[in-house]
C-alpha cells in the first residue's frame, strides 16, 4: 500500500473530481484489499454515491472492496464507530443526546415568538383578543435558522449584550431583548426536552472526533475530498485530518496560476471564489505552495485557457488592471488567455422570460441524448426554474433526477393533504369541496369512476351557482331544493350521508377552540377515509410509494410536535400546515434518467458532465441577495462575529467557477421575470468586461437565436389553416318550428347562439360559487310581482310595501340554502318594493278601473307552420279595451332606437301577439304603450322607460314591422341552405354570450369588429 505523500493535495476544476480521485486512490492503493482500509470524508451523500459510479467506471468492472465513505455535513456517530477499529472504538465517546426534531423545535420557538409578539400588542390567548398569527411559524424558522449559524460558528448567546448603540433604530433593542430572553431559557427547554439542536451537534461529533484522532490517530490512510471548509468545525476537523500519519486533504479547485500578490488580495475578499479554500489554507498552516497535485494527469489545453480566463475574470477589484496588463508587476502573473481557445465550447442564451428558458434548456437536454453516452446538467439555485425544465422534460417522457427532490407540498400526497384541510377551514365551500374530491387519490370508499361520477353529479345539482350554507348539512339542504328526479336525489344524499360521517369529527374539532391537536387527528381520519378505496389493499394509498411515505413521517413528526404548538386558532391551521410543509423535499430513490440531471451549485461541484447549463444567471437568483434575517442587521452580525454574508457570495462564485470549467457549458438567463427586467449575473458581467479589456467581446457564442426558433416551433402544429366563422346548416327537420319573444332576438342578433341552445341543446353551466346573478335576481323578482298582482289586480292594498315585503320573505325563503344569495339581494328588495309602491299606485290610478294581468301565456301562429310564443310580465287592461305591456328588466334597458328598429323586438312582438288576441283571457285590443321597468335595487332603486312610437308611426305600426321582420327570417331559415351564422352583424351583437367560445370568436373575428 503506498500512502499519500502529501497532506494537501487538490483537482483542478477542469478534470471530473469524482475521476480523478478513484483513478487516484485505485492507483494508490492497487494491492488487493488495501483500498477497504482506507477512510473517506466526502462533502454530501450525493458525492458518495457519485465516486461510488466513478469507482465502478475506473475498475473495469472487476470486483472491488471500496473505501469507507462518508458524508462530512451529516456525519451519523454510528457510522464513526463502524469506522473505528477494534479497540479503538469508544461507543461512549459519541453519546451526544440526539438533534431536536426539526417540526418540533419550529413549533416551540413559534410559541417563544408567539407570546412575545402578543406581549409587544398587549394581548393574551384568553382575552380572546390574541391576533391570528401564522407569521409567529416562519419567524420561529428564521430564528432556527440564526441558532443554527451561531452553533456553526461556535459563538456564545453571551456576546449578545452591547450588540445596539446610538445609531440604530430602536426596534432593534426590542429584538435584541427577545433573544437574549430566548437564549437564556433555549438551553434548558432543549435539556428538558433530551435533545440539542442539529449544528450543535453535528459540531460536538466533530469535535469528539478530533480529540478520539488525537488520543488514538489512526494508522490507514484518512482522506477528505472536496470540502472547503466553510463550516468552522469542518475546518478543524481537516486541519486534524492533516496531522494523521495518513491523512490527507483533497481540495477542489484550488488557483495554484495566481501570483501571491494576488492571492493576499483573496485573502480579503469575502465574495472571490478562492477566499474560502485560502482561509482553509491559512487555518491548516499550510502555504498555497504546499499544496500539490492529486493527479498528475492532464487537462486539454482548452480547459486549462478557461480555468485561466474565469479566474481573471473574477480577480479582486483592487487588480482588475491586469485584465489588460496580463501580468503582475512582478512578473509572475501568467499571460491572458486566449479567449477563442478558453471559450470554444461555451456558449449564451438569453430569453424574454422563465418559461422560454425552461423550454429552451429542455431542448439542449434532449439534444444532448442524441449523442450516444453523452451526459448533460442543469445546474441552478432557481427552484422554480428547475421544476419548469422537469415538467418541459416529461413532454419526451424524460423523468429528470433533481438534487433537491420535489417539495412534498407539491407531490399528490401532501397537495391532497392541503386540499381537504382547505376544505374543513372553508366548511365545505364549493371550489374547496370540489378541488378535493377531485384530486386523483380522493374515492372514498368507491371504485374511483364511480366517486366522480357521483360527483359530477352533485357539482350539476348543488354546486354550480350560488354558494349553499356551510357543511354538508348545506349541501344537504340545497339538495332538496334542487330539480334532479327522486331516486337520484336520494342516492346523492345516500352519498353526502356517507361523507359526512367521517366530516362530523372536523366540523366538531373546529367548534372546539385551539385544540390544534384535535383538528390535526380529524382532518387526518377525514383524509384517509376519502383516500381509501373499495379493495382492502387500497386503504393505505395516502401512504403508498415514496411521496407516501414521506408524507407519513411529516404527520408522525408533526403528531408529536404539536403539543408543543402556539396558540393557534382551527382557522391557522391550513396555513400552518402549508408553512410545515414548505421544508420538505421528496428524493426518489431511483428511476430517473441515467444521463441527464438537474443539480444545484453544491452537489454539482464534484460531478462530472459532458455539457452544464447554468441557468437563472440573474442577480438575485445566481448569486442570491445576502440578507442578515430579521434578528440582526448586518453591523451587529459583525459586532457579534457572525461571518460576513458577503462570505456566501464567494461560496456561490466558487461553484460557478468550477461548473464554468466543464467540456461544454451553455450560460442561460431571462431578461424579465414576471414582467420586470432583470440583471444579468455579477459573473456574466465580470466576463464581458474582461473579454472586452481583451478585445474579444463577442468571443462567448450566442445561442439565444437557435434556441429561440426552437422554442417557437417545438408546439407549432405542421400546417396552419385559418378557421373561418361556423355556419352550420342542420336539416329542415332539426330546425326549431317554434320560439319565444326573447328567444327570437338572439336568433336576429346571433343565429349562432339559438342553434346551440335550440337544435344542439348545450345549456351552459353556472360558476362554482357564483354571486348572485342577474338572471336569478331577475327569475325571483318576477315571482314575487307575480303574486303580488294576482293578489290585487285592481285595488292596492292598504299597505303596499308591507305587503310586497311579506311575499317577498316567503319567496326569499326558498332561498335560505344559499345565504350568500340572501344577504346580497333581500336589502336590494327591500328598495325595490318601495319604488314599486309608488310606481304602482301611480300607473293604478291613471288605469282607472282596469285590470291587470301578471305572467300571462300567448302565441300566435306565423305562415309556414311557425309558432311565436311569448309571456308577458304585466298586461294592462284599461276599461276602453286598449291594452299596455310592461317588462320587467333587472339589468340594462334596451335603447328606443333598438326597439323600433326591431333589435329588440320582445315588446313589440308582444304587441302584435296582444292586438290579435294571442294572450289567454285577454280580449284583441289596440295596444297604447310599452314599458320598460328597470328594477336594480341600486341606489335608484327603479326606473321606467316608455316607449313610444317613432315619427309619423304608431304602436301598431312598430309592432306590425317586427312581425314582418320576423316572418321574413322564419322564411329565410326554411331554406335548408341558411346557416346560423355566428354574430353577422357586429354592431348588433349580444351583450351577453354563453356560445362565443363554442363558435371559436376570437380565432376568426377581425379587430374591426370590436373583440
């Protein structure tokens, strides 16, 4: 076995890591089981996996007793001591109490941040004045959050005190008070509790790691690869790891071409790629030219140019002058690359937005399966971009690996999970109702066809339209309200019976108070229930495969926490799981594709890919905006020996320069995101500026063009026709032989729209949740007018509007199943009787002894076997004989002109229907007056509009020339070569059409026609 013969050694970023250090570690240790012997420390669980792939690549196949891996950021003391040799093993040097679970340490300091917010408002829980406070959850993150920091680091809550002076607001002292509340108690809660939070812990293992090393170090070789050191305790531990007989520390990347003059200006630079490997150095004692090559191997030549052009390109400001120098003044500074050689294989891509780079990057992935074993990445912080471009993929049926896994909140599991909790918050409102019961898990008991059949049921019987009253006792009630036959009507309540036993534990956890716990188990009884199938086999299908499980150790964890929980009212609890949720990821296990990945900037600086694409190069996104949280500001950060946040950039330009160095690279970004413009990355321009010192400012190929044409066309159909306006023409026999007055003015306006109501028989549907309509309003008002003049046809009664009030609230009664409905229309009734009153005693008396007549059936019969029918809402009989009609309208009046001209010719039609005695039990008579009354119940509660005839005609007249018009098109529509024309006539076209979208209107009509 030949150890390492240097204690620091490092990969340049050009060469794959993972490679180069199994090729290494087989070339080292190439007798046969001495590579068993040796100990790995390697930064996440992803880079174990991926040198576990590179060993099986550089091994031929053969049969191989691999290292001992492990992950430096999740060390297990169980794993250490398997580590251990023989005697060497102290199970008791590794007894650390265990981390706090991470739900249940959330929720105890939102009950912390809960009690001090309330305390700050003057509130309590038990005054009943104690806001609803959600936020108390993501404040109590950001605090786990800066614990985490400040264990990481090491530092003391101590140094806390002294943090505020003179120059900074006060609410500062106020924050600064709670945290030092907070830190005094936080110890002992966590004692009492037996545990201690993750990064003190995961320091303590380092720790007692190092002092095991010292006490007993290790005689086989000990190597940590690819670790910067960032985190305090990993720099002590390979610092330690570097006085091993064996030890060795692999760095990744390390600038070994700078000059020292540059290297010191590093040193200071918090956001340079290099300041963390060099406050490593400077920690482990040892000189960047100390430090040797792992791999004596190779880059192409260029690669190493654009190893060289990136880290020009990222030097200190304080020597950007040797962009044009090219050299230190030393003389010791390398020559400047030369940019056509470095940036051969990298190319540019800019989009108009998000999504045309998601669909973009997508191409270029697929594109590169087209060459036989190539691989590709994308790498980016952007989780959203990162979904997008998954989702683009699926459209092949490439199944991506994703490095940060699927949000469980987004799997179908935790969304059912936050539907039906949506659905219990909202009792059962329509679109919660349905957004539930549709997801694909919900069957309640039932083979899943038949659940949405009944569903679907229920949606068109109860849900479409107003809102009924809460609970399934609502939806119960409107049931019987509604029209459906009786054997269906009691089959669906058969089935809300059912589903409403397992909801009475919800709605009674609701009424309970803050008992969260409560609410907890009976959404989470509530949820299995409709997840279970009618096979035993599928009542645990909430829980099946990956999702499932992870989201049945979400609701163990949860189970357990929250007792621990902050007053929280029932009505929290949505919101509350949704911010639970929001931190946890689902990583599958396997089944995702072998060449193609999506990674973010830590796991893939270990990897090798043939292409990278760096996506979301923006400023914000790549690198992410350094903000100090909500507990410190960035100058008591420092007083209190946080490290500068500026630290993370370097971190981030540290990635970017190591991706940067892959065989192929695609630098991608969108200008606008959500409309607004966007800055392109710190990086991109630090390259632009040095390559325009260098006079190649065009050297980085742009893309954009390509892949913007292939954006465009991947979803263009092959053959583009240009839809022309419907004109169906059904046979003679579909057509309609009969139609009422309002009926025949949307033939004359849209023919398009009386064939899909009349011969096709579509109706539409009714909005989910829909607010009171003007239809319904218009339906409930006739009736109640209705009654009210067949009650006095002649005399008023003594009190009018007393008495239509009382109708009124007999009508509205029918009504009580969708409250919504009566509390936005019973107050705009109760105007409208007070206008109608006085309208009423008006028109009566100039009548005289009259008569009038409400909703009265009429027809008349037209040449060609076509019959007009119509019913008049108020017919008055003056003792003369002459006849006026009356409408009523609860929205907008038609114009005079509209009605004379015969675009709207109800009334009119109406007139020629009265004057040949057409109406039952109303004599022919001349017809002396037209009425619109508009009754809104607005601030003008109504209005009445006569109308007269035009100039040198009479009523007759007008009612004559519709009837003429109408003959004329019943016989233009018997030709069987007429079509229904969709809107013929823009001028004239419906204010209101339930139809335009089945004629395609917006595919075919001219912007000259005003859509």
């Amino acid at each position: 076995m030949t150890a390492p013969t240097a204690s620091v050694t490092t990969i340049p970023p050009e060469i794959s890591f993972v490679d180069a250090l199994a090729d290494g570690l087989l070339k080292r240790f190439d007798e046969p089981l001495t590579l068993s012997r040796v100990t790995l420390l390697l930064p996440t669980r992803r880079a174990v996996r991926s040198l576990q792939e590179a060993f099986l690549r550089h091994s031929g196949g053969r049969a191989l007793l691999l290292p001992r891996m492990m992950p430096l950021g999740d060390l297990d003391p169980e794993e250490i001591l398997l580590a251990e040799e023989g005697d060497s093993a102290d199970e008791g040097a590794f007894d650390l109490p265990p981390a706090l679970p991470g739900l249940t340490r959330q929720l105890m300091l939102a009950r912390l941040v809960q009690a001090w917010r309330w305390r700050k408002m003057g509130t309590t829980a038990a005054s009943g004045t104690a806001p609803q406070d959600v936020g108390a959850i993501e404040l109590a993150g950001e605090l786990a959050r800066f614990f985490d920091q400040v264990q990481t680091e090491g530092l003391d809550f101590s140094g806390l005190d002294g943090l505020v002076d003179q120059e900074l607001a006060a609410h500062w002292e106020e924050t600064l008070d709670f945290l030092r509340l907070v830190t005094e108690h936080w110890p002992q809660i966590e004692a009492d509790e037996g545990c201690i939070g993750p990064a003190e812990r995961r320091r303590r293992l380092h720790e007692r790691r190092i002092a095991l090393w010292k006490d007993r170090p290790p005689q086989d070789p000990v190597i940590a690869a690819g670790s910067t050191g960032s985190i305090p305790s990993t720099a002590e531990l390979l610092k330690a790891i570097t006085a091993l007989p064996q030890g060795q520390v692999i760095l990744p990347g390390l600038d070994e071409d700078c000059s020292d003059t540059v290297w010191s200006w590093i040193g200071q630079d918090p956001t340079h790629p290099q300041y963390g490997l060099a406050q490593l150095l400077e920690n482990l004692g040892i000189e960047r030219s100390e430090v040797a090559p792992w791999t004596g191997r190779d880059a192409p030549q260029a690669a190493r140019q654009r190893r060289r052009l990136v880290a020009q390109a990222l030097l200190p400001a304080e020597t950007t002058q040797l962009w044009q120098a090219g050299h230190a003044a030393d003389g010791t500074q390398p020559a400047a690359p030369d940019p056509a050689t470095a940036l051969a294989d990298v190319k540019r891509l800019s989009c108009s937005s998000p999504g045309e780079e998601a669909l973009a990057i997508a191409l270029l992935l697929r594109e590169a399966l087209e060459t036989p074993e190539k691989t590709a990445a994308l790498v980016t912080p952007d989780r959203n971009l990162a979904r997008r471009v998954a989702a683009e993929l699926r459209r092949w049926d490439i199944d991506i690996d994703d490095s940060a896994g699927q949000p469980l909140a987004l799997t179908p599991p935790g969304q059912f999970l936050r539907l039906t909790a949506a659905l219990i918050e909202e009792d059962c409102a329509p679109l919660a109702l349905l957004s539930a019961l549709k997801h694909p898990l919900a069957r309640g008991g039932q083979p899943p066809g038949h659940f949405r059949e009944t569903l679907r049921r229920l949606e068109r019987a109860v849900l479409r339209g107003p809102r009924p009253a809460p609970g399934f006792q609502g939806l119960q009630a409107a049931l019987d309200e509604s029209e459906l036959e009786a054997g269906e009507r009691t089959a669906l309540a058969e089935w809300l019976d059912s589903l409403s036993a397992a909801y009475r534990p919800c709605q009674e956890a609701r009424r309970g108070g803050g008992d969260l716990a409560g609410v907890l188990e009976a959404h989470l009884h509530f949820a299995e229930y409709l997840a279970t199938g009618p096979a035993p086999e599928e009542d645990q299908q909430l829980w099946a495969g990956e999702a499932g499980e992870a989201a049945a150790d979400f609701v163990a964890e949860l189970r357990q926490a929250v007792e621990r929980a902050p007053d929280f009212g029932p009505g929290d609890y949505p919101a509350l799981l949704d911010s639970l949720l929001r931190g946890r990821v689902v990583r599958p296990r396997f089944g995702r594709h072998p060449r193609l990945s999506i990674l973010g900037p830590l796991e893939a600086r270990l990897l090798h890919r043939d292409l990278l694409i760096l996506g979301s190069l923006n400023e914000g996104t790549w690198p992410a905006e350094s903000e100090p949280g909500p507990w410190l500001s960035r100058p008591m950060r420092r007083t209190f020996g946080l490290p500068p946040l500026e630290r993370r950039i370097g971190l981030s330009a540290h990635d970017f320069a190591q991706a940067f160095c892959a065989p192929e690279v695609v630098l991608s970004r969108s200008t606008r995101v959500e409309g607004s413009p966007t800055v392109p990355s710190r990086w991109l321009l630090r390259l632009e500026a040095c390559l325009e010192s260098l006079g190649r400012p065009q050297a980085i190929a742009d893309i954009s063009a390509r892949l913007q044409h292939w954006v465009a066309e991947v979803d263009r159909p092959a053959e583009v026709h240009a839809c022309d306006p419907p004109a169906p023409r059904p046979p003679l026999d579909a057509r309609p032989d009969r139609l009422s007055v309002t009926r025949v003015e949307t033939w004359l306006r849209d023919p398009y729209a009386l064939y899909a109501r009349e011969i096709l028989r579509l109706k539409p549907l009714d909005p989910l949740d829909a607010d009171p309509s003007l239809a319904e309003r218009g339906t409930l008002i006739h009736r109640i007018l209705e009654r009210f003049v067949r009650r006095w046809p002649q005399d008023l009664p003594q009190d009018p509007v007393g008495e239509l009030l009382a109708i009124g609230a007999e009508e509205f009664e029918h009504f009580r199943a969708w409250p919504g409905l009566y509390a936005f229309w019973m107050p705009r009734f109760r105007r409208i009787a007070q206008w109608v009153a006085e309208a009423e005693a008006r028109r009566r008396a100039e009548l005289g002894q009259g008569e009038i007549l409400a909703e009265v059936s009429g027809s008349l019969d037209l040449p060609g076997g076509f019959r007009l029918t119509a019913k008049a809402d108020r017919i008055e009989r003056a003792p003369d004989g002459s006849l006026a009609l009356l409408d009523y309208k609860t929205g907008g009046l038609p114009s005079k002109k509209a009605v004379h001209t015969g675009i709207a010719p109800q009334l009119p039609l109406e007139a020629a229907i009265a004057q040949a005695g057409g109406f039952q039990g109303v004599p022919a008579g001349p017809v002396e007056a037209l009425v619109f009354w508009r009754l809104s119940g607005a601030e003008a509660a109504g209005a009445e509009l006569e109308v007269g005839s035009p100039k040198d005609e009479t009523l007759a007249d007008v009612a004559r020339s519709a009837l003429e018009g109408l003959e004329r098109l019943v016989a233009a529509f018997q030709n069987p070569e007429t079509a229904y024309h969709a809107r013929p006539r823009p001028s004239f076209a419906l204010r209101y059409n339930d139809y335009s979208h089945l004629a395609r209107l917006k595919e075919w009509a001219s912007s000259s026609e005003g859509t």
